[in-house]
C-alpha cells in the first residue's frame, strides 16, 4: 500500500510498483467511481473491445420488434394522457 497526493490539477501518479506489477502502459484507460466520500475505485477498461462488444450485440437487435414496441409504448402513454379512445 503506498500514500500518493493529489497535484494542483487533479492527477494522481500511481506508484510505479503498482504500473509494474499490473503491466500499466501510458495511455491506458481506467473507469473511476467514488464508493463513498474516502474511497475511489479505478478498473482498467479496453475502449476497443467495449465497443466491438456492444456492435455485435446490436447487430442481433430485431428493429422492426423494436419499432413496433416503442410504437405500442408511445400509443398506450399518449392514450393515458389524452384519454384516447378507439
């Protein structure tokens, strides 16, 4: 475990152990979340394969099911809301 500060533009410098052990490289990108007001959490994320991910999942989407769902959708909160009868 090892104490690092903050500098005046926000940046934290991880310890190279740490870079080390991980096999971090310059330009990595990392998720951050707050847990609570003392803690920070980092989770290295690979962008590119994210993406390719969610491309594949989309292509698998039904978009005329879709169309017709948020179709439905829209005609039952419109109906609720002008009273529309048929």
């Amino acid at each position: 475990m090892s104490v690092v500060k903050i500098d005046e533009k926000g940046r934290i410098l991880l310890p190279k152990e740490i870079r080390d052990r991980m096999k971090i490289k310059p330009g990595e990108e990392f998720l951050v979340a707050d847990i609570d007001e003392n803690a920070v959490v980092l989770k290295r994320i690979n962008v590119r394969k994210m993406l390719e991910e969610l491309i594949e999942k989309a292509k698998s989407v039904d978009l005329e099911k879709l169309e017709r769902e948020i179709e439905g959708e829209g005609n039952r909160i419109a109906g609720k809301k002008y009273k529309v009868s048929y």
